[in-house]
C-alpha cells in the first residue's frame, strides 16, 4: 500500500473503531442470536426486522473492521462518510420518534449516546482532514464509471424515498415495515450512495474493496434473513411480486459488491506484480 498520499489517522481513530465494533457486536446479534438480543433492544422489532438489521450491523461491523485494521485516509474516508451518513440520518429519525422509545430501560439512552457520538467522531474527523485528496487510485474504465454513477443514482433515490416516503416506497417490501422502521432503513441506502459516489469520484483500491466487501453482506446476509425467518413465521409469499422486486434489489447490490471485490482483487494484484 503507498502511503505517501495515504497518511494515517490519528491513534485515537483506533480506539473509536474499536469501541463501534463492541456495539456492533450487540446489533449483529439481532442476526444470529435474535431471540436473545431482541427483549434488549431499545424499541419493539419484528422477526423479519431484527434479522434484517441485524444482517446491516454484520456488515458494518465488517467495514469497521476494515478501519480498525487499517487506519488510513483510505479506506477510512469512505468508512467515515458513510458512517457520518447513517448515524446523522437514524440519529434524526430517532429524534422524531421518541414515542418508539422507552426511557424508562438504560437502552434506550445508550442508543442516543451511541448514536449522536458516532456521528460527531466521524464528522469531526471529516472535517479535519476536509482538505486532503481522495489516495491515489485506480483508473475506471468509461463503462464502470457509468455503472458507479447509475447505481448510486438509483440507491440515493431509493434512499430518499424510503426517507421522505416510507410507506409508499415500503409498501414493495415482503414483510410490513411501519415508517419508523422504513425511514431508519432509508439510512442504510443513502450511506451506501455516498460511498458508491466516492468511489465513482475515484477509486482507491482499499476503498473498492471495502464498499464491495459492505454491499456483498448486505445484499447476501438480507435474502439469508428473510428465507431464515420465513422458514420459522411462515408469512413471506416468494411467488408475490413484491418479493421477487425486493429479492432482485438485494441480490443486485449483492452482485454488484462481487465485482468490486473482484475489480480490487485484480487491481492488488497488478499493483504487487509490479
């Protein structure tokens, strides 16, 4: 890895990455052990909902762990962002639907320092470093560049209308999600449209690989949730079209994190032959 245009963070970036990781540790089990973290939760989940973001905090743990391990302007300006994204967005929507909440249990609380905290770490550390240049990258091609500008196109659009609509746009889902849960999931959207967008901008070959590394699990760990708690409830109709759209969604950004693990792979390897 060239680190002339590549410095790395502060030592203290470690430790916050560190710390978002246990967190996430507890999100991700919504995934794995539901029935054990979803009385702990801050807010009433359903099965379908706790796999589903319990399938997103796995993937973010992932991301993080990219940070954690690497600590550099790349991949960690991608990582920031879209962190600083998510945690803005879920922080406001928590914020406007304190009745989902009960403060009366420690979580709660937790959830809005967890919340508001990580959202000023990444902004603070965004801004300082505000003037630094994307690490030098790789070169797209015309075809992938304009891949890259349609895809975060169609997830910054899909994002926001899950934000401004959440009933209208969650309505195409397989499982009932209310507008709470459709304008938390919104977030996940728009952060994945801010990290596609960095990448069409330019494309360092850590960042490549972690936003392929984040849109694989989310696509694959998604359809893994909805066909493991179907397989309990029962309540999904996968002949409905509404489940064959949504299946075609995550299994699209799936997909497409495939090629960006397989477009960095190729350009990791043509960098260390030489």
């Amino acid at each position: 890895m060239q680190t002339s245009d590549n410095p790395p963070f502060p030592a203290a970036l470690r430790i916050f990455s560190a710390g978002v990781i246990i967190v996430l540790i507890v999100g991700a089990g919504l995934f794995f052990a539901p029935a054990l973290v979803k009385p702990r939760w801050p807010w009433p989940v359903t099965p379908f909902s706790a796999r589903f973001l319990g399938g997103f905090y796995t993937a973010e743990m992932a991301v993080m762990a990219a940070l954690l391990f690497w600590n550099r302007w790349s991949p960690g300006r991608l990582v920031l962002v879209m962190a600083f994204i998510f945690t803005v967005i879920v922080s406001a929507v928590s914020l406007i639907n304190l009745g989902y909440f009960n403060f009366e249990r420690k979580a709660a609380w937790l959830w809005f320092l967890v919340y508001l905290a990580s959202a000023a770490v990444s902004g603070l550390f965004l801004w300082w470093a505000r003037t630094r240049p994307s690490a030098k990258g790789v070169t797209l091609n015309p075809a992938w560049r304009g891949y890259m500008l349609a895809e975060t196109v169609i997830l910054g659009i899909y994002g926001v209308g899950m934000l401004l609509f959440p009933q209208v746009v969650s309505s195409s889902w397989p499982w009932p999600v209310d507008p709470f849960h459709g304008q938390v999931y919104s977030a996940i959207f728009l952060a994945g449209a801010g990290g596609t967008y960095l990448v069409w901008k330019g494309a360092p070959r850590e960042e490549l690989l972690v936003l392929g590394l984040a849109q694989f699990l989310v696509g694959l760990l998604a359809i893994l949730g909805l066909a493991i708690t179907d397989a309990a409830v029962h309540r999904i109709d996968w002949t409905a079209t509404r489940t064959l759209c949504w299946l075609a969604l995550f299994g699209w950004i799936g997909i497409s994190g495939v090629f960006k693990l397989y477009a960095a792979s190729r350009y990791f390897g043509s960098q260390s032959a030489t």
